[in-house]
C-alpha cells in the first residue's frame, strides 16, 4: 500500500512478481544429488541467503506498512488489498523457515570443511557422510519452504473475490378467485 492506488490486477502482479522472486532463490539451490560441498555451494549459499533474507525483510516491511494503513485509512481498503497483505504476511514465514534451512546447511557446510583436516577412518567417513546427508536434508527443506511460499503466493494472487450470483426472482403464482 505503498502506492494506495494499486489496482486490483496490480496487486495480482506484486504477488506473482513476489513468488517469481522466490523461486529463482529455489533454483539456484542444488537438487540433492548435485550437493557437492565446497567453496563453490558456500559461495550459493552467501548469495541465496543474501537474497533470501531481502526478500523476507520486504515480505515483513510491507505487510506492516500495510497493516498501518488500513488500520490509519480502514475505508480506502479494499478486499484485494487485505487479501495481498494477508498474503505477503502469511508467505513471511515459510520464507523465515527456508532461511533458517539454509542456516543450517551453512552450519553442515562449515562441520565438512573442518572435517576435512581431520585424518580419516571409519567414524570420521561416518561423520562425514552424517553432515553430508544433513547438508543434503536442510537444502531440500529448504526448497519445500520456498515452494510452499511461493505456491501461497500465487495462489492468493489468482483467487477472485467470489460474490453471490444474484437469485432470480421468485414467481409468484396468480391467485384464482
């Protein structure tokens, strides 16, 4: 609400534009059998939550600016607008859960490297193939929260307010004297 004037189809955009948004975070993310640690996923990692975390602060700035303008101007709202910033809002969190994912796979990601200057053998191939398949599990969830977002998202921007079909009028028999 920004710009109060946002047409309906406007903010069908805004949203759509949000979850595009999202999703190319998602994409830039390796599939599961494309997790290769090293400088190269830390260096995804860095850009990803860099972007991540932009989008997760303009999910939360503009669902509370919003939320001040209705609550400053409740007669200019309309019910795409609260439907957008319930939207935005409700995308906040699974955003902040593929955030703190990717916390995570940060985390494994720095457990392999140490462990890599560690001398080898069986418990340290275990250990290793245990941060492996964590980096591996926080990646995907990671993914699954994005798309969920994403998928909210779209789903609020496609959804028309369904208004009652006017009924017909009823026939009123003649009466017969």
């Amino acid at each position: 609400m920004r710009t109060p004037s946002l047409s309906d189809p406007d903010q069908r955009m805004l949203l759509h534009d949000v979850a595009d948004r999202i999703n190319t975070v998602a994409e830039q993310l390796p599939l599961p059998d494309q997790v290769q640690p090293g400088p190269g996923l830390g260096e995804i990692l860095d850009d990803e939550v860099r972007h991540l975390a932009r989008l997760l602060g303009y999910l939360t700035g503009e669902s509370a600016f919003r939320h001040r303008a209705a609550a400053r101007y409740p007669h200019q709202v309309t019910p795409t607008q609260r439907r957008t910033t319930l939207a935005l809002a409700r995308a906040a969190e699974p955003a902040g859960a593929a955030l703190a994912a990717l916390g995570g796979a940060v985390h494994c990601l720095g457990v392999l490297a140490d462990l890599s200057h560690r001398s080898s053998g069986r418990a340290g191939n275990r250990t290793v193939a245990t941060a492996h398949q964590q980096l591996v599990e926080n990646l995907a969830e990671s993914r699954a929260h994005l798309a969920r977002a994403a998928k909210s998202l779209r789903a609020a921007a496609d959804a028309r307010s369904i208004r009652p079909a006017p009924s017909p009028p009823t026939v009123v028999p003649a009466r017969t004297r």
